[in-house]
C-alpha cells in the first residue's frame, strides 16, 4: 500500500537500488539531495546523517537557512519498497512563489505511469491541511504535460504560465482537503465504492477521485436524512 513515511536508515538498500536507477545528472525534486555530505550516500554513516539532516528541516523551532523555508520532507514507499521522494515546503519565498511552490516529488524511473505521482500529491495536500495550508501552489514545466496532468487530477486550478529566471512554468493553486479525523482510510473507501457498484481498480482511478466520489455520497445521504 502506497503511503508517504518520514526518511529513515531501514529503506537505505531501496533507496541505493532507486538511485541507480536515474542519470547521473538527474534532478530529483523533493529528495533533498543538496542536504547529502560529501562522499555519496553508499556508506551507511553518511546516509544515517542526511536522514537525520532532512527530518530537521521541519523543525520550525529551529531557523531556516537562508534563503530557504522550513519543508517536511517524505519517502513514498509501498512496503519496505522506496518509490521516491517528496518535499511540502511550510510557506513561499519569491522563488517557491515564481516557480517552486509548495511541494516538489519525483518518482523513480521503475515506478512511473502506474499513478504514483498523483496518489502522493493527494496525500501531500492532507499533510499541507494539517500545517495549516489552505491553498497549495504546485508548479510543472510547461513542456511538461504528465506533471500537469497530475496536478490537475488533485484539482489544481491554472493560475498562469509565467517565464522567469527560473523557466516557464505552469501555475496551479490546489484547495487543500479539510481536516477530518474521523475520515476513513483509502482502502475502507474503496471497498465502500465497490460495494456501491462503482468500478474503482486499485491502480487506475486516483485516490482524490475515489474520495470524492464518498464525500458526494455522504453528502447526500446527510441531505436525505434531514
């Protein structure tokens, strides 16, 4: 089952296996490699220390670095198996807000065009609910057109396509789901639209799909009730 988890020591083979798996000269949004020591990631005690550095960046008792903002940084994993990386950024500074935004997610190359991407942006944005964001600015190069698919599938809403420094990007803005305790899990949603008779296969219609199609139930079920 798919699920974002914070970084830790015990996925470092998954991880190793991952990172092969991309070019050397990659960019990997969201995996906080800038924040690796010197030396590579293959030995364990420098591996055990950039862990240990990406868990405090969300520590927001502790001061930014400059030019940077406090960010929860996340493995998406399925199992003891590391998928990739994503990295929901706590506020915007000009360059998040011109063409960062709040979140940055890569998925390895192995585990691409089976909807990863899309359930992990769904879950970021509960995570962003959680931090007290209402509105989350998620951005994709314009060429780009499997990235805006994904951020479009999570309802995000094209503001612009702006050229900067930094590139031209597509700007989308996503209303982050409300706060619901007592929310059922993905699975328990699933088998409830199942035994409603809607086709919901478990690698095709995204997890932001499959919920709403719950909450329009429950929402009419309350209308009728009253």
């Amino acid at each position: 089952m798919l699920e974002l988890i914070t970084p830790t020591v015990r996925l470092h083979p998954s991880w190793t296996e991952a990172y092969a798996e991309w070019p050397a000269d990659a960019q990997q949004d969201g995996a906080g490699l800038r924040l690796a020591p010197d030396g590579g990631l293959d030995r364990p005690e420098a591996f055990s220390a950039w862990v240990e550095r990406l868990r405090e960046q969300g520590d927001a008792t502790v001061p930014a670095a400059p030019g940077r903002v406090h960010a929860t940084y996340l493995w998406i994993v399925d199992g003891d198996t590391y998928l990739g990386a994503a990295e929901l950024r706590h506020s915007l500074n000009d360059f998040l807000l011109e063409a960062g935004g709040h979140v940055g997610y890569s998925v390895r190359p192995s585990a691409r065009r089976l909807g990863v991407a899309s359930r992990a942006l769904g879950q970021l944005l509960h995570r962003a609910r959680d931090l007290g964001l209402e509105r989350v600015l998620a951005t994709c190069d314009k060429d780009n057109p499997a990235s805006a698919r994904t951020i479009e599938r999570n309802g995000g809403v094209l503001e612009d396509v702006r050229t900067s420094a930094y590139g031209t990007k597509r700007r989308y803005w996503i209303t982050a789901p409300p706060q619901n305790p007592g929310q059922p899990t993905l699975n328990d949603v699933r088998a409830w639209a199942r035994a409603q008779g809607f086709r919901v296969p478990d690698r095709v219609r995204e997890p932001s799909e499959v919920f709403r199609v719950w909450e329009r139930a429950s929402d009419e079920a309350g209308k009728s009730a009253g």
